[in-house]
C-alpha cells in the first residue's frame, strides 16, 4: 500500500492517520491524515532509554515520551513540556 488513498476510512468517531518512518531507521516517524497533511512528528533518540518527543508539524514539542530498562519498551512514560 504505497497510495495513502488506498487505505480505507476510519470508523465513525475515529481518525485514521498514517504512520512512515522517516529513513527507514523506525527512530523518527512522519504522521499524517489520509489526504497526506501533516499531523505530528515523532523525533526518536537513541541511547540505553529510548526516548522521544511528539512535535506539532511547526516543530512544537506536544508530549516527552521516556521507556524503561535498556531499551525493552516494558514502560513507556508520556509528560507534557510544561
């Protein structure tokens, strides 16, 4: 499924929003809508506790994401920035 207007609609109440690693890495990831408008970033880093930030499409930091023990994903921790 390479055409994101190949993917069916979301169920009524729900948003469908698709998902592609940026490098193929799987650290750093693109959201979108189905038409293909930029939702969200996910801007992973490396390290023994895997961390991300969740960023508006402007660059704005929505939420800290912060895992647990070597990078085992057994916990995953969401704050806010403020």
């Amino acid at each position: 499924m390479s055409d994101v207007t190949e993917i069916p609609g979301a169920a009524p109440g729900w948003t469908r929003l698709v998902v592609k690693s940026k490098l193929g890495m799987g650290l750093d990831l693109n959201v979108s809508d189905l038409q293909g408008n930029p939702v969200m970033v996910v801007d992973g880093k490396m390290g023994t506790s895997p961390k991300a930030e969740v960023q508006d499409p402007t660059g704005q930091v929505l939420y800290h994401l912060k895992g647990k023990f070597m990078g085992i994903p057994t916990k995953l921790e969401i704050t806010d920035p403020g």
